[in-house]
C-alpha cells in the first residue's frame, strides 16, 4: 500500500452566488488546487456532491466536471454519501493512489443550493434519512437532530445556554477565514436571542447551507521530490464507519457509535491516541452533533462534550481546538463541498497559514465528515512530516 | 498492489417490480451473492445508483443498504456515473481492495424506475448529459443516440436494417437467462415492423429500462484458499476514461474515443490483445451504441462494426460474442444496475454456467460500462484461473 500526500488545496468563498454556476465553482476550486499543487494535469477527477440531481438537474458530474477543467479523457467519478460525499471522494481518492492505479488524483467537493427553493432543498436534505421510515412520518434534518439534542439534555441535566460556546468559537474563528460564509462573531446574549427554528435548536445552533467547492490534490508520497516547495502532509488514517440510517434503531441516539468505530480504526492506523491530536475539524451541522462528535471520538467522557466548550477547551489556544476556520456552524454547510473543506481547512492548519486561529506548534490534525445522523462516518489524520 | 478475485454473484430478474421496494431489490441481490461466496459478513458495501434521488426520493445508499443488508457499522458508499454507475462502485471497489485498505466489499448495482412516470425518468435519464448544451436544447438521451446514428449511416453508407442482427442475437440470447426481462426471439421482420422512437432509432434498437439489482463479492486473491470450491475470477484489468459531456463538442461523434483509452489501458494491463478477448459484454444501450464499442475497442475497423453482426460473428458461437445473455437491449438497463448485471454475466460465463449461450473454452471476459453518450467508460478483463 502506498502512502499518500496532500499536495495542494482549493476553494472559494461560500455564499449565496447567484452569479456562479455549479461548474463555475468547481472549476474555481479545480484550478486553485492543480496551480498550489503545480500540476498542469491529473489523472482522476474525484466529486464529492448530494443534490446536483434535484437542486441542478445535473448528474454525472465526474465527466461533466473533468471536462470542464480541461481533464478530458481523465479517470472521473462522483460520490455520494449524503453531507458526508466530499470525505467520501477524499477517501476513495486516498484508496485509488494507494492502490497503484492512479498516480494523481484531484479531489473536489462541490453544492450549488441557494439556486432552487428552500423547502425544496429541506426536502433534498431528508433524502439522506430513511424515507419510509422518517422522511413519511414528517422529520427534516433539523427535527432529527432536535429530538436527539432534547434527549441529551434530559439525559444528562444541560442547560439550553450550556451549548452556545460552539457557536461562539466557530463564529469568532470564521471572521478570520476569508472563505467564510459568515464574518460575524456572535455573543451569548446574540444565542438566547437567536429564532427557535426545532426546539431545542435555535438559529444558532443550527449550521447554513450555501454554495462553494473546495478541493485537493493526492499523489503517491514516493513521487514528491527530496525537496518540495511546501510542507508535505500525509494521510496517516483513513476510515469509514456506517450506523442505522433511522436513528431510532440505535441503541442509544445519544452516542455515535460509528463515530466511536470510525475515530478508534483512525487512531490505530495512525497509531496515535486522542491525546496526540492537535486540531479537530469535526461535523457541526448542530451544536449538539459537536458535542457528540467529541465524545464519540474521545476527546470527552459520554454527557461531557459540552464541559469542553463551557472550559474554552474547543478554541485555537485549547486543548482540542475545532472548527478554527469556522466549522460549519460558521464557515458554513455547502453539504456536498463540507468535507473537502474540512480537508483543506486542516491542511491550511498543518502548513501554519491560519493566521489569528493558528493552532500553535500543530503537526497532526484530524478530519471528521458525518452523512446523514450519524449513519456515515469518515475520518482522516493528517500529518506534517 | 494486490490482486483481486470474485468471489460471489447474485441478481435478481429484471422487471417492472411493482410488488418490491428499492431495498428489497438490493438486498435480495446483495445476499445471494454473499451466500454464494460464503460469507456472512463484508467490510464494505459499494452501491452504484444513478437515479434514487429523483426516482425514490432517497439518497445515501451506502449506509441505507448497508444497514438494511444487515452489515450495519461496514463501511459503505453510493457511486453516481450516469449509466456507467455500477462499473463505477466495482472499479472502486477493486481499487479499495488492491490498496490493502479493505479485506472483502460487496458491490451492488441496483436501480427501482418503473414507479416514476416515464416521462420523469426520460427526464432523469438526461441528466447525464450537459444541462446547458443538450438537456435546455430538448434533446433526449435516444434523440442524442439517434443523431450519432444518422451521422453514422451517412458516413459509412450503412442502411438501417444492418443494424437488426444486434438486436436479434441480444434477443435470441436473453431466451436462455431468466434474469433478462424479455425472453421472446425477435426476427427481422419484428425489427422492420418496430414503432419509431427516434429516426433512425426504434424500439427494437433501443434497450429497455427495468427494476433490477446485480452484485458480487470481492477479496485479495491472496486471502484464497489453494483449493477454492469455485473456479477463481481474478480482475485483470480496471480503466477508466471520460470524454466530452457533449456530444457535438467531439471531434469525431461516430468515435467513441474514450472507448479507445479505457479499452487499450486494459488490453495493456492485462498483457493481452483485443483476439485474446473471448467474451465481451458491452454497453448495446442502442444498436448503434454497440457497433461503436466494437470499433472503438479494436474489434472492427471504424464503420465495420456491423458488419461483425450481420456475419454472425457477435454470437456465442462467433469470433467476439457480445450481449449473451441478452444485453442492455434484451436482458434489460436498469441503469445504475447494468454495470453490475455485465459482471456478474461474464462471471458466469467464466464458471461455464451459461447453458445454450455458454462460450466454449472460455477463460477470458472483457466488460464494458458506458455512462452518458459515450462520456465515461469503464473497462474491466476478467480471468478464469
């Protein structure tokens, strides 16, 4: 099995960008990536993406894209895996190096949403949870995780206010990342006040969905010279872990347990512990998924992920930082796009250009993308050699 | 690299399935080719899907069939190529085994159509060409084709009857599969008497869509006992290339050039010729789709592909028998199945189950998956040990 590098990232400001298409994105996102990379040519071209079919009544975009770029005649596929599709690409494109078949792959993720109706795109959204078993019975995305959100706050005796910290460190991370979606940094009282859009899940729990596309470029470590211009960052871990696509087929819906699967394979193929992760991009779709997430992966006991929050633990100068560009509470939730930019964000981190929400000394980081609640689970650590 | 084997096939016949649900389809599918490799459980679900989005209002395949087949917490994906779907989640699956990631994945195809309205499914079927340039222009998939073919008739002076041996030998050969849809022998005169679908193509050059699923098991041929209980598959040979999204943007539309890059790319894997092929199911979306294919992947001089068909030579009995048991046109395109169906099909051509369309001595099979109008091609050689 050959070892993997990330050898150049790109994207573009998430927004509602009425004036960009979904190629247009892609493309955007593409060439950055190739020209970090410096790679005039790959031979794959990897996309990540949920909803072109219903939001752009537009499939097949491995060859509509790889077209667009100028990859004709390229290796090209899609991807889909609910929010979880842009770590599904990255990983099938980790696999494909790996493997020997390919000796270059670019990897995108890409959603143009804000283009069709809103209760169209909540619609498209469900489509990722059981259809007969929950979309028939009415729930949204939001409603979901309400109810597991509710849960957990009788389960364990937290306080509606106890989750706004996740909110506040991914908004005041995100004014400093200039493909943010939102730049503005957020206060308590900003949190009590914020509409209820589910109950217990206010607006700001509650990540925005946008446009954008982010991508990377893999090649076989054992092509990259003696001494590449950049730092070179290797996948030390890549996994994947499923649960029931109903949440209430889980024995209890207030533990991920393929987070808990998914994060454990990652530590033992990297061989590392919790302990030695430095920076977390993980899945906060909702303050309670943070939460969870950071149990699930290690980082807390079960019930004490928001502890982490309320102690400053989560912020660049603590002891697990996440969403430092923003998560996706602020950065934003282009759903397709998510995890790839989550992959970029943390290779931003490993090549120390974060500026203000620079985790200090960081050599490894981890990536977490979730597809539906909790039902798909892909994890990498990254690694700065 | 490690090698890779099937191990296990299934499927299900091919219909207008009212009584199932695109779960059970799969499932059904998925556990026959289980039991038929002797496993009971898989690391991994791969699921080529091209239209559950619109067709069944549901996504995320991966986890809801992973879950559903009982392989709860494996890892599990969807693959999207347009037509090309489950060529794409076997080629994937065969790169996840080589890379060592994986110890054993289940591919499936598997589409459910025939509860939309067709007119929604013509619609869905579009969406893998360019939404832009073909789809806002009214061009339908079999419009598409039927241009390429009229182009084609012009150029090389071939009249429309030159194309019915290909439907006749796919029909004849369908008789014998009882997983095909239609199992009635066709003559000439059925293929004269056809009704119009679109000048010059008609219903008797057109494959029919279905409900269907497909899959098989594979592992690192390494992992395989000395004695295994079945003849050994290996896969060979795995390329890809894509072309143009576009049809008119081609230098040449009667070529299909990725058809040339995805088919030598094999043959050069495989260390093998195009006469070494002795079975080749390949994509007969459209009569003229097949003589193209023959062209494209060394079998035919260009324009001379039907001639191979009108001189008997496509047959089980002929030099390069396609579509034996039945094809796209008369086993059925279930879409995001067929690439699945084409696998498993050579599979057993290979175990010598194939009865009356059995080809003699064979231990070489080429398959060949095509989404969009020639836009990604997937081509894989399989060998009996």
């Amino acid at each position: 099995m050959r070892e993997v590098a990330v050898i150049g990232i790109g994207q573009v400001k998430i927004g509602e960008l009425w004036e960009q298409s979904l190629r247009g994105l892609a493309g955007d996102a593409s060439l950055l990536a190739m020209q970090d990379a410096g790679l005039a040519h790959v031979d794959s071209v990897f996309v990540g993406n949920m909803m072109s079919s219903s939001a752009n009544h537009q499939q097949h975009l491995g060859a509509y894209l790889a077209d667009w770029i100028g990859m004709r005649h390229s290796d090209a596929l899609r991807f889909e895996a609910a929010c979880s599709s842009g770590a599904a690409a990255f990983r099938s494109g980790v696999m494909a190096i790996a493997s020997g078949q390919l000796e270059s792959a670019l990897v995108l993720g890409v959603e143009k949403m804000t283009d069709s109706p809103g209760s169209e795109i909540t619609f498209s959204l469900a489509t990722a949870a059981d259809a007969d078993w929950e979309l028939d019975q009415g729930l949204s995305f939001v409603a979901l995780n309400a109810l597991v959100m509710q849960r957990y706050m009788h389960e364990y005796g937290w306080k509606k206010d106890d989750f706004a910290s996740f909110s506040i460190n991914a908004h005041a991370n995100a004014v400093h990342n200039p493909y943010a979606r939102f730049h503005e940094p957020i206060t308590l009282k900003d949190y009590q006040r914020a509409g209820m859009v589910a109950d217990p899940i206010n607006l700001l729990d509650a990540s925005p969905i946008g446009d954008g596309a982010a991508a990377a470029v893999l090649v076989p470590l054992e092509n990259l010279g003696k001494k590449p211009a950049r730092p070179t960052i290797k996948v030390i871990a890549s996994t994947a872990a499923t649960d029931t696509i109903s949440v209430h087929d889980r024995e209890k819906p207030t533990w991920l347990k393929a987070v808990e699967i998914s994060s454990k394979q990652a530590y033992q193929q990297a061989g590392l512990q919790p302990t030695d992760i430095q920076v977390f991009e993980l899945h906060d779709a909702f303050s309670i998924m943070a939460a969870l997430s950071l149990e699930a992966s290690g980082f807390a006991q079960p019930g004490k992920g928001p502890q982490l929050a309320l102690d400053g633990q989560i912020t660049p100068k603590g002891k697990i930082p996440i969403a430092t560009r923003g998560g996706l509470k602020a950065r934003g939730h282009p759903v397709g796009a998510t995890g790839m930019y989550q992959i970029v964000e943390v290779v931003q981190q490993l090549r120390v250009e974060c500026g203000e929400t620079q985790v200090e000394n960081v050599r490894v980081g981890m990536v977490q993308n979730i597809g539906g609640s909790g039902s798909n689970i892909i994890t990498h650590i990254l690694q700065r050699l």
